[in-house]
C-alpha cells in the first residue's frame, strides 16, 4: 500500500470551499497547519464537516486516507533543484529541468502549479522513497510540453525560488 503524500492525497480532499470556512483558525492547503491541527481535523471530519449546506461529510475512505496520513510519516514532497531550459519551437514549447535526485530511489516531475491569463507556473517535486536505499543517485531530465501557440509568460518553482524562463 502506497504512502500517502500530502500533496498528492490529502491537500486535494480540502475543496477551495473547505479552505475558505476555516481560514481564521487552520490553512487547509498549508501542510505545517495542517500537521499542527491533524487531531483536531480529523476530530472535525469524523462527526460533523463539511456541514452537509458545502457538499457534505467526506466518504469514509476519505477520513481513513487523512487517518493513515495523520498517524503515520505525514509525508509530502519536497521541492527539487535544476537547471531549467526553454525551448519553443514550432508546433510545441518544452521546458526542461535537468541535474541529480538527491538520493538513490527519488522520482521527480514537473508539474502545472498555477496558471493566470498571461502566466503559467510550474513546480519541480521531488518524491523520496518511503525506505532509503544504498547506491549512487540518478542524473535527471525531466520535460513538459504544451502549444507553442500559447506565448504567456512562463515561471519555474523550486527550491532555489520561483524564476522567469520566458
């Protein structure tokens, strides 16, 4: 049974909806608060929220996800280091990340984070192995494509920051 990450399971069981009712007392999007509110939460979600008036009680296979994760690492991903290039040709753009995982065992991705009108936002994650292992890590090169025909500005995250690649 895979571990659950929270920015994989758990942060996208919290509805923008869900985020905005329990702002003055615990950021559901933010995995610290939610770690530090984990009892409480979980608590919450086993008798009464969401109230039925914003969709209702989660599915019971929802609450023994958060359970699991609550009880067990809490892990999550971290943010990556690369070296990012821009390449728009033709009929695609292609922006790649290149260097070293980590450790022996680390996958990585780039993924959409956000996107405005005249902006996209990707970040670089890293996912490390629920057991470590021995050896040498891995050179990376991770790509995302999308049109060339779409020319909004493009930004990369990761642990160095957030930087403009076009």
């Amino acid at each position: 049974m895979r571990t659950p990450v929270f920015e994989l399971h758990i942060r996208p069981m919290f509805r923008a909806t869900d985020k905005a009712h329990m702002d003055f007392a615990v950021d559901l999007w933010d995995y610290d608060d939610v770690v530090a509110n984990a009892d409480a939460i979980l608590a919450r979600l086993q008798s009464d929220m969401p109230p039925t008036a914003t969709g209702g009680l989660w599915p019971e296979e929802w609450i023994t996800l958060f359970q699991r994760w609550k009880d067990g690492a809490r892990k999550r991903l971290d943010l990556g280091t690369a070296a990012f290039a821009f390449q728009q040709g033709t009929t695609k753009t292609t922006i790649t990340a290149t260097g070293t995982f980590p450790a022996v065992g680390v996958v990585g991705w780039l993924q959409l984070e956000s996107e405005t009108a005249t902006s996209k936002t990707y970040v670089l994650y890293f996912e490390a192995p629920d057991a470590p292992a021995g050896g040498t890590p891995h050179a990376f090169t991770l790509k995302e494509s999308y049109p060339s025909t779409d020319t909004r500005s493009i930004f990369v995250h990761d642990s160095t920051g957030t930087q403009q690649l076009h």
